[in-house]
C-alpha cells in the first residue's frame, strides 16, 4: 500500500544533495544580507524546508508515464466535483455509521487513505509558514491552496506540454484536501511555538562586531571578487598594456579598499570589511597582505612551473627550486587548515595587520527587526 510513497520519497532523498549544495550559496549570500551571520536554527529549518518540497515534488509527479506519447486518460482529465471522495469512500467501503466495526475497515480503502495523505502532504508546509515564516491565518490558507493548485495545474498540462496529455487527474478534492492540511500544519504551529524558540527573538542577544568573520564567508567574498577581476584582467590583456594581472590587481585589491574603508564588490555583497589597526586600512598594509597572498606565493608557481620561464634557469636549480616552492605550499595549506580549526588568523593577516569585520548598519538592523511579523493567533 505505501510502496508508491515510498519511491517518490527514496527519490527525495537521493536528489537532495545536489539540491543543497545548489541552495547553499543563494541561501548564505542572503544570510549574510539580511541577518548578517548564519544562525544554525534558521539554517536547520530552511534545508528542512528544502527537502520537505523535494518529497512533496516527487510524491507529486512521480511515476512518469513510460513515453512522452502517452494516451489521454481513459476516465477524463478532470474531476470537478467538491467532497467527491466522501462519496467514493462510502461506495467502495463497508462503512456505516452505527457500527463501530466497520470503522477499521476505512483504512485499506484507496480513498480515504488517498485523502488522509493529501491532508498530511501539505500539514509540514503550514507548520513552516505558522512557526517560520510568521504568515497570518489567511495567508497560509491562500499560499496552501496555491501550492496544491500548481500541482494540479502541472499535472493536467502534462508537465507543460511535455508529455501529450495529462498523466495524472486535476480533482479539485485535491485542492480542498491540500488546502485543510496547511490549516492543519499553521495551527500546529501555534500550539508548539511556545516550546520552541521565537523565530523573530533569534537575534536578539547577537552582538555582531564581536563575531568572527568565518572562512566560509571570505571564500563568498573571494569568489565573487575573483568573478569580477578575472574578466577585467581578460579584457586588459586584449590592450597594448603591459602587465594586465598585476595592474588589475593592484587596482581591485589594493586601490578599491583603500577608497571605499576596506571593501571590495565581494565584501559588500557579504557585508565585511577590511580593517586597521587603527580604522581605515592604509595602503601599505593592503600592498603588505595582498602582496604575501598574491604576489609572493603564486608568483613563484607561475614562474616556475611557467615551461618557458624554467628554460631560462639552470635544470639543477629549477629543479630545486620547484622543491622549495612545492614545500611552501604544503606548509601554507597545513598553516590554513590548523588557522581554520583553531580559529587564528592568518600568517599575512598578523604580518599586515588588517582583519575581517562584518559591516551591519544600525538602519539595516533596525530595518530588520521592524520588519519581523508577529503570528496571527
């Protein structure tokens, strides 16, 4: 009886690996945006929520029909008859109402567990929207609704013209049934929100100058940065200019944060910034920390292993020199990974003296506790 369920949800399951790690960049930009750190509640909460649509997207659509040239349904692509089910249940069952026996017998019938998990489909997606998302009664009964009408709409398209026809019957019991399990899953939520902790107080308490700027959040940063001066420095190498790297780099990573109090386009989207030992970072100390991370070590492997470079030396020295070069980057990643677990700063961070801060402007932290709604009772 439930191996149709289970499937889907197998299915799920498997897929939703590649989902998170599709989610987690949008997730954390938006994060960092909004709160200014990760809380590791609200982050439990949204992967749950990934994955609780990823079962309900499968439970959904799954078993495709074996060809996209599939046949009409043979009973019609529509049922349009509210409580329809009611009527389907007593007919096929041995139910009556004045016999307690009988009551049992509810459970092996299609019908009623075909509503039953209808109902409980949409229950966790009203609790997310109560104890999350903080919606009101009516909002939760018209996002719920709309959930279920996409469902049927992609149904009866055939995935949107996919398929020939509908593999599946647009029963507007479906909708009804759907719409009464996110009532059911919001007032759920009001019942168990005073055991859990309040949503709209999880950032009460958190000073956010005090925290560490995490390396997750920098590697953000970099990435981005990297996608806007690597095409810069594409571009210039396209002109008579000599020197497009470097000249790019000094520009973005030297010029760029000593003009706007030590951000670049990457730090902003992330909401850090650079930092002194006293406020702005001087230049010297951004030619002192970008020089050691980008100058130094990668310098010498584009030299050395650079073919053309390597003919101009002696074999014996290049050769050693490559080993010296290799054991720099060995002692480099060890010094990241013991830096990361013990939570200590870099070695070009100590030696510049300049830090990662988290930038949170009092309007946008006021903007962000105006802007928590309070759940309708």
């Amino acid at each position: 009886m439930f191996d149709s369920y289970l499937f889907p949800i197998s299915y799920a399951f498997m897929s939703f690996p590649v989902a998170a790690l599709l989610f987690t960049l949008p997730f954390l930009i938006v994060q960092y945006r909004r709160y200014g750190y990760i809380h590791k509640l609200r982050a439990l909460i949204l992967y749950l929520l990934l994955l609780y649509l990823l079962n309900v997207f499968y439970l959904i659509m799954l078993p495709f029909p074996a060809t996209r040239h599939n046949p009409a349904p043979a009973g019609g692509s529509l049922q349009l008859a509210p409580l329809q089910f009611i009527e389907e249940i007593l007919h096929s069952s041995r139910f009556t109402a004045d016999d307690p026996s009988t009551y049992i017998t509810l459970l092996s019938e299609p019908p009623f567990y075909q509503a039953v998990f209808n109902v409980l489909l949409t229950v966790p997606f009203g609790m997310f929207l109560g104890y999350y998302f903080r919606t009101r009664w009516v909002v939760c009964i018209l996002l719920s609704f709309s959930l279920s009408l996409l469902f049927e709409i992609t149904q009866i398209t055939g995935i949107y013209g996919f398929f020939d026809h509908p593999y599946r019957v647009f029963d507007v019991d479906d909708l009804i049934t759907n719409t009464l399990g996110g009532i059911a899953g919001y007032r759920t939520a009001l019942w168990i929100s005073s055991a859990l902790p309040r949503i709209e107080r999880l950032d009460t308490n958190e000073d956010l100058s005090a925290k560490r700027v995490t390396y997750t959040r920098r590697g953000i940063a970099f990435m981005l940065d990297a996608c806007v001066w690597l095409p810069a420095a594409g571009l210039l190498s396209l002109s008579p200019a000599p020197y497009p790297v470097w000249i790019t780099l000094a520009v973005y990573f030297l010029l760029l944060p000593r003009l706007t109090g030590g951000k670049t386009p990457g730090k902003w989207v992330v909401r850090i910034r650079l930092q002194g030992k006293s406020g702005r970072p001087e230049l010297w100390r951004l030619t002192v920390r970008y020089g050691l991370l980008y100058a130094v070590l990668p310098g010498m492997n584009i030299m050395l292993f650079d073919s053309a470079y390597a003919e101009t030396m002696n074999p014996e020295l290049a050769a050693s020199a490559r080993g010296v070069v290799l054991l720099a980057d060995l002692l480099f990643l060890i010094h990241i990974v013991i830096s990361i677990f013990r939570k200590k700063e870099l070695f070009y961070e100590r030696l510049s003296g300049t830090r990662n801060l988290i930038t949170w402007p009092e309007k946008v932290q006021q903007a962000a506790a105006d802007d928590s709604p309070q759940i309708a009772q």
